[in-house]
C-alpha cells in the first residue's frame, strides 16, 4: 500500500466532496444543531466519529411520513423520542418545542409533496469510550429524504412474512427506540435472504412481539382485535393511533399473543409508518384464514389516511 497523504483541511474537504456518496440523490435536506442550519448538499451530511450516537449507539430516534404536503403523527412522534431519551437519561440540546419547530423547516426545506423525515438524538462527541460524561453537550441531528411508497400490489394481494431466528429485544430495551438497531438489520437481512416480506420475532417466553420495524397485530375467529401487549415490543406511533381510530368500530384487546393462534386467526396485519396497515396472507408458508387481504387492514389503512388528511401539519402547498 502506498503511503498515505497528510493534508490540510482546505483539501480534505475538497476530496470529501468529491467522494463516492451512496445514496446521496435520496438526501433533500437535513440539520445538525451543532452548526445551527440546514443543509441540502449531501455530500456534506456528516456525523462526528466520536458521537457516541456513531460506535455506541448511544442515542434514540424517531421516524416520520409527509404525503401530500403534510406531515402525519409529528408530536406523538416527539414525545415518544422524549419518553426514550429519559429511559436511557438524554435529553436533547434544545427545547421540545424548538425540536418540533426544527423538524418542520427541515421537511419545508425539502420542497417535495411526498418524503420521510428523521430525528436522532445523541449522547453527542467528545471520546471513544462509554462514559457518558465524555460528552457535554448531547447530538440533535433532522434530516428529510425521499419517501417511495409502498406499491398498491401489496395491499390488494397481501404480503409474506415469517417466524425470524433472531428474538425480541430484552423489554427493558425493547420498549426504547433507540439507534442499536443491530438485531433489527438481521431480521431484515433473514427475510431477504429467504425472499419473504417481513420477519416477525417472539421474547423469550414464546410471546409475539413484533416485526422488524414494524407492529403486527391479529383478528381473531370472534373479530377481536388482539395486539401484543407492549411490554416486550416498541408501541408503535401507528399502531396506537390506528387502535384509536379502528376502537369505536371493534373490540381490540391488548394481550399475550401465543404463535398458533397466528394460524388460527381471520387476518395478519403489520402496522407502520411507511405501509400504514397491510395484510399478511402466508406465515410460515401457511395461508392466514383464504390467503387475501381482510377488512380491518382495508379499513385500518383508510383511517390512517384520512387522519393523516385531516390532521397532518402542512410542509408543503406547492
């Protein structure tokens, strides 16, 4: 190997900018609170090395949707990132309020109908170690990025999904979202690699837990709505709306939720930002009750939409 150049900072960044940026065309804006402004060149979206955020996962996120202009599920989003953050003993360099302020300039910024926005909140730099007072001052990081829908074959003839090697996250971590996301990489990585659509975990006493970043939950033979009890999974922002909006209309019961019932039961459904509600139709290989999309996904999915028409916050009037 040659040896390797020492260069001063003016063509550092030069070679920084001419780098290889995979991904970089997704990229529509984004905000670091270190530098205090938003950017659009994606070349430039970096993250210090010694964040521990970076090599400790040290921090907890959020992820949200805007379609049509308007961005769906902001503070429920928000105080779940808060309620994260105090489990793990972070809270952010600014105001909740200011956080929320920040996140709707970084969608505007964008300048797209349609996008994904994402909030990461670190321990911030300061050393490689794990002592959290390395670092003084905790990491906000914004960034908006494109936004590919899910195709409308897969509501209207259902997707796979599958019993994962790879077990729930211990509760006390599995209710935290926080940015360790490596047994969630290799769920995700099972399922490509088997070509099914969605892994779905159990904890250690055989309980159903959830998908890989998604809720799932069942309807059973008497048309109960039966969700895992969030003890062992993430309460999904989704889910717990779309339990709200469905509630007035079924019986939903939050409970323990045994694998053979999962064959027993009328539908499957995964519950997410990204796909709001879809059904499941083969686990295991084995058809869920005739193998097509049930009525409570329809029309979980429909209530999501039309909530996110009526009380999303406005980032984009073209």
């Amino acid at each position: 190997m040659p040896d390797i150049r020492i260069v001063d900072g003016d063509e550092y960044i030069e070679r920084l900018k001419a780098a290889h940026r995979p991904g970089g065309e997704k990229m529509l804006a984004f905000y670091e609170h270190r530098l205090g402004v938003i950017g659009t060149d994606p070349r430039l979206m970096l993250m210090l090395w010694d964040d521990h955020l970076v090599h400790r996962g040290d921090g907890v996120f959020e992820t949200m949707k805007w379609v049509d202009g308007k961005l769906y599920q902001l503070d429920p989003h928000l105080r779940r990132m808060e309620c994260s953050a105090k489990a793990i003993h972070l809270a952010p360099p600014c105001a909740l309020d200011d956080v929320r302020s920040i996140c709707i300039q970084v969608a505007r910024a964008a300048k797209r109908p349609h996008g994904m926005l994402r909030v990461l909140l670190g321990r911030g730099p300061g050393g490689f170690g794990i002592d959290p007072l390395e670092c003084p001052v905790p990491g906000l990081y914004v960034v908006a990025y494109a936004f590919t829908p899910k195709a409308e074959e897969a509501y209207e003839k259902g997707v796979t999904a599958f019993r994962t090697s790879i077990p729930a996250k211990q509760s006390y971590l599995a209710t935290i979202k926080s940015t360790d996301y490596l047994p969630n990489m290799l769920m995700k990585r099972e399922a490509l690699e088997k070509g099914v659509d969605y892994p779905i975990c159990f904890d250690d006493q055989n309980f159903l837990a959830e998908g890989a970043v998604e809720n799932v939950c069942l309807v059973d033979k008497q048309g109960v709505i039966c969700v895992p009890a969030f003890d062992n999974c993430l309460a999904g922002t989704t889910m717990r709306r779309a339990i709200e909006l469905i509630g007035t209309e079924r019986q939903v019961d939050f409970r323990k939720i045994r694998e053979d019932e999962i064959y027993d039961a009328h539908e499957f459904i995964v519950v997410g930002t990204t796909v709001d509600a879809v059904s499941i139709v083969r686990y295991n290989g084995k058809p869920i009750h005739d193998a097509r999309p049930g009525p409570v996904a329809k029309r979980m999915r429909e209530l999501l939409r039309q909530d996110l028409r009526e009380t999303g916050v406005v980032v984009y009037d073209g």
